[in-house]
C-alpha cells in the first residue's frame, strides 16, 4: 500500500475479514482506490512469477446488473462498490517472456537463466491440464490477496463461486484463455457478515503423513 494513513495490522485484517453480503449501495471507490487494490493483489505470489490472472472489475451499475442473474440474484453483486471477477489464465506460460525479459533488463536474472527457465516451462506446458491447474492455482493466490488488502483499506468483500461461468464468459466477452472463477464483490458493509466457524487446528493437521 502507498498511502501513510493508519492501517489496521495484519492480525486484525485476518480475524476481521468475513464474507459480508449487505454493502452500502451509495458508496463509489474512487478510481485511485481501485488501482491501489488492484495493484496490492497484484503483488500475490505465483509459480515462476507467471501471474496466471486478470482482473475484470465490474464497477458501472449496468455492468453489475447484467451480473446479477449470471450470479443467480445474489444482491451484494448489485449492491458493492465495485465486482472483480478473476479469471484464470490457461496460457501463462505466454507470460514467461516479458516476464524474463523485464527481469534480465532490471539486471535481477541473467539472460542465460530466462532462456533456461522458458524451455523449462514450456517443457512443463505440454503435460495434459497444466495450464489449467496452474491458472486455478495461482489465480487463487491472488484472489486471496485481493480480499485481504481490501479488508486492509477498510473495505468488505465476499468471494461467490456461484454464478454461471458459461453465460459470464458470453455476457463479458471473456476470451476462451481465460476462466472466470470467482466473483468477489467489495464495497462499505452495511451489516456484519454472518458468524462462521473453522475446523480446529487438530482436525485439519496431519504430522509428517497419513
Ligand atoms: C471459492 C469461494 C466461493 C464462495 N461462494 C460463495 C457464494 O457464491 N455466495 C456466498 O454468499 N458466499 C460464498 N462464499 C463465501 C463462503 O461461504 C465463506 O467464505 C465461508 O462461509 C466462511 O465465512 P467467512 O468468509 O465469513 O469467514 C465463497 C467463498 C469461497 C472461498
């Protein structure tokens, strides 16, 4: 983040990020807020620094309203400040090249090390379904991301994984490289989210191997 004004600390953000889905439907983020969000999930972790994601941000009310069927009526797609639908991109190992080559002219990878890596991830580009599942995979970091740096700017977010893929690739026109594969709206809560609960630590960990 770029800005100086207080921020709350880490531990906040995670115990104080929930899904909210009544958000103050007045309430715009201005553009610079949008780019600050944007460009803080940008910064997720991905496999070979592909950034095997897009973000299609859904911010006017028309854009929202033809979202709002595809997500079955689910009212915080209306009501947020703005939408992001990440998408997963199949193709990231297209990304390897400008990737490297800004890397190689910052002086931060040596030439020698950008053609090696390239051959090696094309290499791995031809195993059946890896395109997909590194879009999967890394599109979700930065999903992730995106939440918490916006609970981090004092905003709310849900992810929706329901909606209709199908009709929002056609409605949004969104090229075959990429699958939409959340919906996450943010925006100024207007009511707490809903309690939820986690699983304790014991139940979810397993030392050493099953
Ligand atoms: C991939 C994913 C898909 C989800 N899909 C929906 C959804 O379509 N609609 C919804 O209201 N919440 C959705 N949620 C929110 C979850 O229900 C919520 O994260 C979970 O119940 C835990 O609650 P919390 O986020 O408030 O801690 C989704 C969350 C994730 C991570």
């Amino acid at each position: 983040m770029t800005t100086t004004a207080t921020k709350p600390d880490f531990y906040s953000v995670i115990n104080e990020r929930h899904s909210v889905k009544k958000y103050d439907a007045s309430h715009k983020m201005t553009k610079e807020e949008i780019h600050q969000l944007l460009e803080d999930s940008q910064k997720a972790p991905s496999a070979w620094n592909l950034q095997h994601w897009k973000f299609l941000v859904l911010e006017s009310d028309e854009a929202k309203a033809k979202a709002l069927p595809i997500a079955y009526g689910q009212q915080q797609v209306a009501d947020a400040s703005i939408v992001v639908c990440i998408l997963a991109d199949t193709e990231a190992n297209k990304n390897a090249d400008p990737v490297f080559e800004e890397a190689v002219q910052k002086g931060y990878m040596p030439r020698e090390v950008k053609d090696s890596l390239i051959q090696q991830i094309e290499g791995a580009y031809t195993i059946p379904d890896m395109g997909k599942d590194q879009a999967l995979m890394n599109s979700s970091l930065s999903a992730m991301q995106l939440m918490l740096v916006a609970k981090g700017m004092g905003y709310d977010t849900c992810a929706m994984g329901g909606f209709d893929r199908q009709k929002m690739t056609e409605e949004f026109h969104i090229p075959s490289r990429y699958i939409p594969t959340m919906l996450i709206s943010v925006g100024k809560a207007a009511e707490a989210a809903y309690p939820s609960t986690r699983f304790q630590v014991e139940d979810v960990t397993i030392w050493e191997t099953f």
